[in-house]
C-alpha cells in the first residue's frame, strides 16, 4: 500500500515537473515574443519618424525653393521697372527736346527781324521803327499762342487769387473792392496752367 502510494506520489511529481516545465517554457515563449513584438512596434515608429522627418524636409525645401522663386520674380520686376523708368525718362527728354528744337525754329525769324530793325533803325524814322517792332512783337506772340500761350485778361475784372498778384490798393470812390483798376505786369497761362500771374493794383 506504501509503495502504491509512493509510486502515485512519483507520478504526480514527475506530472509536476513536466507542468511547470511546460509553463516555463510557454512563459519564456511569451516574453519572447512579447520582446519581439516591442521590437517590430519601435522599429515601426522609427520608420514613421522618419517618414515625417522626410515629409518635413520636404516641406521646408518646397518653401525654400518658393522664396527663391519670389526673390528671383522680385529682383527681376525690380530690374524690368528701373529699365522701364530710365527708357520714359529718357524718351520725355527726347521729346522735350525736339519741341524745344522746333520752338527754337519758328523763333529765330523773328530774331532775325529784331537784327534788321536795329540795323536799319537809324535810316527810318522813330513811327516806321516803333511800327516795325510792333509788328515783331505780334508776331512772336502768335508763335507762343501756337503753343499754347495764353493772356490772362485784367480789364474790368475782379482780383482772382489764382490769376493775379495783388502789390498795390487803392480806395477809388464808386469803385468796387477787389476790382482789378491797374494792370502793372502781364500774366500768361500755358495749355490753362498759370505760369505767371498778372501784377495788378486792385481797389480797396
């Protein structure tokens, strides 16, 4: 009966053993692949970070590479604009100076006519060069009109700030105020604009 007893106590103790060997070893499969697992998930994360280290870096060169792009736009409508600016400059010039040749043209008859005046002012009496030079002056005038040369009228007008540059009053009895009752020095517009207001004495 002992020996019954002690042979079933063997078996279960060799049942044991091979129970908690096979739990041993199921345990240490499980840390396995647990460590395997952790293994594969980091380097998983590690191939993400690096994915978004690359989408980043692209990114910043795709930005990069824009303001490049602008920079370069910008210097080149810098450049294009100062080209534009010097070729109008330039142009203005040209044109300034071909209306000045062509003023400068109609002018020099009347210089010449000035020059015949004077020459022959001591033959002809002081009515025939008083006349002569008349004649000059309307001349030159109708050259300047041409070019847009315009009297500002003074003769019964009230005194215009704009137009006239008041230097005397005067009280003038059954005169208005601000009316214009001398004219000292013509005035002139040019295509409307006033180049030289008239010097006028007005009444008080």
């Amino acid at each position: 009966m002992a020996e019954e007893i002690e042979k079933k106590n063997e078996s279960l103790d060799e049942k044991d053993s091979l129970e908690l060997e096979n739990s041993a070893d199921g345990l240490d499969n499980s840390c396995e692949e647990a460590k395997q697992d952790e293994s594969e998930e980091k380097d998983s994360d590690s191939s993400k970070d690096c994915s978004e280290g690359d989408e980043k870096c692209k990114a910043d060169s795709k930005e990069n590479k824009e303001e490049e792009s602008f920079q370069t736009k910008y210097i080149r409508l810098s450049a294009d604009f100062q080209n534009y600016k010097k070729r109008t400059e330039k142009e203005k010039s040209e044109i300034y100076k071909s209306a000045n040749s062509r003023l400068i043209t109609e002018l020099l008859p009347l210089i010449d006519d000035f020059d015949r005046a004077i020459a022959h002012s001591g033959e002809s009496s002081k009515e025939a060069f008083s006349d002569g030079i008349e004649m000059i002056i309307k001349r030159f005038s109708e050259v300047l009109c041409k070019e847009g040369l315009e009297y500002i009228e003074t003769k019964d007008a009230i005194f215009d700030p704009n137009l006239h540059h008041a230097v005397m009053a005067e009280e003038v009895e059954g005169v208005e105020s601000d009316k214009i009752i001398l004219e000292l020095q013509k005035g002139y517009k040019v295509n409307g604009k006033v180049v030289r207001p008239s010097m006028v004495k007005v009444s008080k």
